[in-house]
C-alpha cells in the first residue's frame, strides 16, 4: 500500500434524504444507525498471522485508529458506522463477503441466515472524502489497495483512512469502491463532534420470505449474477 501525502482528500456531498442500507446480525444489541464509539478495535498488524493458529483480527477496513502514536487527532473522528449506497453495496460486503459462490452459480440460503437488512435515511448533508476516483486516489497518493486489500493489510488501510479524514477536516467520513462489489459504493461515516442524524425506516430478516429476501435476492441476479436456492 502507498504512503499517505498528508494532502486534502478531494470531497463530495451526500446530500439528505439519501437512503442509506445495512446487512447486519439479526441479533445485534446495537441499532443498525448506531455509531461504535466505545469498542474501538485497537490496530493489528496482521502481515504475519497464521490462521491455523491465532484468530483474524476483529478490525475494519477504516476503522478509526485513536491512538495518538500513529495517527496524531484520530481520536477526534470519535466513533464510526459502515453504510452502503445501495442494497448491492451491502449484499457484497455483507453477504458475498464470507461466502464462496459454487460453479453452479447457486448460494445457499444459509448464507442469509441470522442476517438482517435494514433501510436508512440521511437527515443530514454529509461532506465525504472521495476514495473512489482516479483523482481522488491520485490527489492522495493512494491506488485501489487502499479499497482492495485484504484483512492482512487493515493496519495500513485504517492508519492510511484516519489520517486523510484528519487533514480533511470538512470531511466526516469516506466514500469507497466495495471489494467484493465494485461497481458498488459504501460510506464510512465518522462522529466528529457530531454524528449525522440517519432514521432506521425498516428491517426484515433475510432468513425468513419478506420485501428485505426479495431485495437481497433480486441484487444476488442482477448485481452479480448470483442465483439463491430456496428455503
């Protein structure tokens, strides 16, 4: 991964009324609107993990680093919520993540299972750092491993992340390709003094027929060409 240049990352509006979507744990205590601002997973550098023997790192791609040694004014970003742009955008970082589509072209629906979807909507206008252009990516002297890398490199991604949102401080979060979709787009949105207001509209489980199956299903065909059997 290339070495942050410390400039302004290049912005862009998410304007109000945007809907906004979450695939999450059906069981989750936590709102699906909810920012973690308590549970700040600390860095790991997972370069030389053997997963035979220790256990994935439990930290996000842009997880705000708030240790003060390696992102100097991270900790002011406060807490973080992931969000996609689409349902497409949370069907690949939610579902399609931890699943291995078969030759057939044919997911299980266990893969739904303990799983819920919820719509969202912005009651804000959000200014985001743009991560998912040429320019953008250029102006900061990144490339697509910033949005592509996987869990091993989510040291650099975050510590990289925090420290464009700290010298880009219209910002209060980032706008990204996912890796697991991406013609699709998702935010990271920060606190920063004051997290925006995002109103739950909606959530159905995905492991039962209802609207949140049916959206989930027609994305798995006409976002990626995915068939899901039936229950």
């Amino acid at each position: 991964m290339r070495t942050y240049n410390g400039a302004p990352a290049h912005t862009d509006i998410v304007v109000e009324g945007t809907e906004l979507w979450r695939v999450h744990r059906t069981d989750s205590s936590h709102p699906a609107n909810s920012f973690n601002s308590t549970h700040i997973a600390p860095v790991v550098n997972a370069l030389g993990i053997d997963v035979r023997r220790e256990r994935i790192p439990r930290q996000g791609r842009f997880d705000p680093v708030h240790d003060e040694t390696l992102c100097p004014g991270g900790a002011t970003l406060g807490g973080y919520l992931y969000v996609g742009l689409t349902v497409g955008a949370v069907v690949a970082e939610g579902v399609l993540r931890s699943a291995d589509i078969p030759k057939s072209g044919i997911l299980s629906s266990a893969a739904l299972l303990e799983l819920s979807l919820t719509r969202m909507v912005l009651h804000d206008k959000v200014t985001v750092a743009v991560l998912d252009t040429q320019s953008g990516l250029a102006a900061i002297n990144q490339d697509t491993s910033l949005t592509g890398c996987t869990w091993r490199e989510y040291s650099d991604s975050r510590t990289a992340c925090t420290n464009i949102l700290v010298h880009t401080p219209s910002s209060q979060g980032v706008r990204y390709r996912c890796r697991n979709g991406f013609d699709e787009r998702s935010l990271l949105l920060v606190e920063r003094g004051r997290a925006p207001e995002i109103e739950i509209v909606d959530t159905g489980e995905l492991g039962r027929p209802g609207w949140a199956r049916d959206l989930v299903e027609d994305s798995l065909f006409a976002d990626f060409g995915v068939v899901l059997d039936q229950l």
